[in-house]
C-alpha cells in the first residue's frame, strides 16, 4: 500500500473558495481524501502514514509555473543538470510544478534543449515541459531576445523543434503579424502545445485574429507589446476580450504596477496565470549572468541587458508573486491562489488533475503562514521541505 499523509485542522483555499478547519488525505501521489473536522482519524482516533497539524494555517495546492527560465544559479538552457536545480530553487517556495522556457537561440541550439528538457519530463511529473519563448518574435518588442537569432516561422523549422520536444512542448510564444505566424499558430496547436501571442508589434485585430486562430496564451500581459490605448486597444484587451485566452501576468513589482495587476484581474477573471519569468539569478546572488546569448546585469534583484538595459526575466519567485497579489494588487486570496494554481493548470489543459485539492489531484500541497510565507510544500504526494 502506498503511503499516506494527511494534513489536518487547515483553511483550505482551493477551487476558488476557502474551508476553515479542513483536512486531506493523499496516498501515493494522488489526492484521495478530503473533508472537514475530525474525519480524517481512523477509528483509534488516530491516522496512518504521515500527519501535519495545519493549526489553521492556509493550506493551497501546489504552485504552478508556466514560464520560468532559471534559477539557483542555473538556466534552462544548461542541460538536464542544470534542471534539476533551478527546479529545486523554485519548489522552496511552494511552485510544485513548471513549465521550464527557452529563449530565443539557432534551431540547432533549441533543438539541443528541448531534448534535454523532454528526457527529464519523461522521469520527472513536477517537470511539466518546454515553453519556447521564440525564436518566432518580433525584432521592435524582441526585449532581451537576441536580434540576430529572430527569425521567421517556416515549416522546416517548426517540425524540427516539435520533434526534439518529443510531445513535451507547452507552449510557444509567437509574433502573429508576420509572414508564417498564421501556419505556425496552426501547426503547433494541432501538435497540443499551447499558443501564446507575445514579443509582438499586433494591434487589436491582429492579436484578436490570432486568438480567434487558436492561440490562447498572452505572454507576460503588457510587457514586449502595445500598451493600452483609448482607441487602440492592442493585444491585452483582445486577449481580455477572447473569453479562452489566458494572461501571464509577472507579479514582481517592476513588469507591471500593481493597479495593473489589479486591473488585469478585472479585465479577465479566472483567466490570469502568474508567472514568474525568472532567470538564473532567482535565489542567488546579484551579479553578472547570462541569458541565452546575452549578458544581464542584477542589481538589487532586478535584471536588466547589460547592453540597452531592457528588462531581461526577473528573479521572482511564486510565493512573493502571491503575497504581492493580496498586499499590493489588493486581490482576495482566492483569486491569487487560482491565478498560481487553476488558471495555468487549465492554459496547458491540465485542468483534470492539477491545480486543486480534491480526491484524483495531483498531490501537491503548500502550507503558508499568516503573513503567506511557505513553511511546508508537498509534491507528488511526498513533503519537499
């Protein structure tokens, strides 16, 4: 028989709603038990296997990541070891599984990373897969893409990458204005990865045709893209008016003001994902790094190029995206804890067995203080700190 946990006496924020005194039961990786008050005892009055006393602290599913491209010093982009650690970094604080991005780099190069990213998915269920941010972009909003690496998109290229993902592509961000975008959206939605519009120069119609297409992910809501105008609108506000498509929003403080966040959740509820976009320096020193091709310079835990400056990631972190949420953006914590577990759970059609606690989840757990700080996190079923 598998082992068992229960975490008892919780408020369990999950589904969008909060139970006080609440319990679950996993066995093996799977949620198998939920209820409320002393249900969770065995007729001693005791329970099997492992047991937590929540204390009625916030007990939240696992955190879900969909766009994170390093940290503890590593990068996506460093092989199957490097993984490891930046996976490790980032389920210290609560993000139980994730969506590892590559930026833009040669197709030779992606190809490389993809490989390394679908050999340890395929041992690994807290890696969920590959987000290819590029090479498909836009060279005006490229950010800290490196311009002599953009190119456009063309069936060689996409059947290339979709093999060396092997099934384990998520999601591609993609600049649907140009020449080949509208063959790719196509391609890649037929291969199940999830289409995201971003690093783009779109206005309204242009991103809304592409939602319309099948894209159904904004990449980093306002960042690489047209801002909102009274009478241009841009991709944000088709991306609001697209009822299927989902907004990354990068919670950290620098990428968006917090009335904006507050704004994006207004604009589109239930269909924001925090992400946290962090780079190599998430949980590590400021200094001088790399991303992809490109140096970056943190200071005081901000990224920027070090040639032009642009934002370059950040060295966010889940949990700080969640306090964030409630303390600034001013959301309930309902709503910020779907934006980290539900929403991106569905963005990569994983609806059915991530992102909540309930009996046929994933057992994946966080267990947070009242000031939101992680004391306690559970993945697959198994306590991770």
């Amino acid at each position: 028989m598998s082992s068992a946990t229960v975490i008892h006496s919780a408020r369990l924020v999950s589904g969008g709603d909060t139970v006080p005194d609440a319990w679950v039961r996993f066995e093996g990786d799977r949620v198998v038990g939920r209820g409320i008050g002393d249900g969770w005892r065995d007729a001693d009055g005791r329970a099997a296997g492992e047991v937590t006393d929540a204390a009625g602290r916030v007990l939240a599913p696992g955190f879900i990541d969909l766009h994170c491209h390093g940290g503890g010093g590593a990068s996506a982009e460093e092989g199957e070891d490097a993984l490891g650690t930046v996976l490790a970094t980032h389920r210290a604080h609560g993000t139980t599984r994730s969506v590892l991005s590559l930026v833009t780099a040669a197709v030779d190069e992606l190809e490389t990373r993809l490989a390394a990213i679908a050999r340890v998915a395929a041992s690994d269920p807290l890696l969920l897969g590959s987000h290819l941010e590029g090479p498909f972009l836009d060279h005006e909003f490229r950010g800290a893409h490196d311009p002599a690496r953009l190119r456009r998109a063309d069936a060689e290229a996409i059947d290339r990458l979709l093999a060396a993902a092997d099934g384990s592509l998520r999601q591609i961000t993609i600049a649907p204005e140009h020449d080949g975008a509208a063959e790719a959206i196509a391609r890649f939605t037929d291969a199940g990865a999830a289409v995201a519009v971003g690093h783009t120069g779109a206005d309204f119609d242009t991103a809304l045709r592409a939602f319309d297409a099948g894209a159904a992910i904004l990449t980093h809501a306002f960042n690489g893209m047209r801002g909102i105008h009274h009478r241009a609108p841009g991709p944000v506000v088709a991306a609001m008016h697209a009822d299927h498509v989902t907004l990354e929003v990068i919670n950290d403080g620098v990428h968006v003001h917090p009335d904006v966040v507050r704004l994006a959740f207004a604009g589109a509820p239930g269909r924001v994902a925090l992400v946290t976009d962090a780079m190599a320096a998430t949980g590590s020193a400021d200094g001088r790094y790399v991303l992809g091709s490109l140096e970056v310079d943190v200071v005081d835990g901000v990224a920027r190029l070090a040639e032009g400056g642009s934002i370059a990631g950040s060295t966010l972190t889940q949990d700080v995206a969640l306090r964030r949420a409630v303390l600034e953006a001013r959301l309930s914590l309902e709503d910020a804890v779907t934006a980290v577990t539900m929403t991106p759970a569905a963005a990569i059609g994983r609806a059915h067995d991530l992102g909540r606690l309930e009996p046929g989840y994933a057992a994946d757990a966080v267990l947070l203080g009242d000031d939101l700080e992680v004391e306690a996190v559970w993945a697959a079923g198994v306590r991770r700190s």
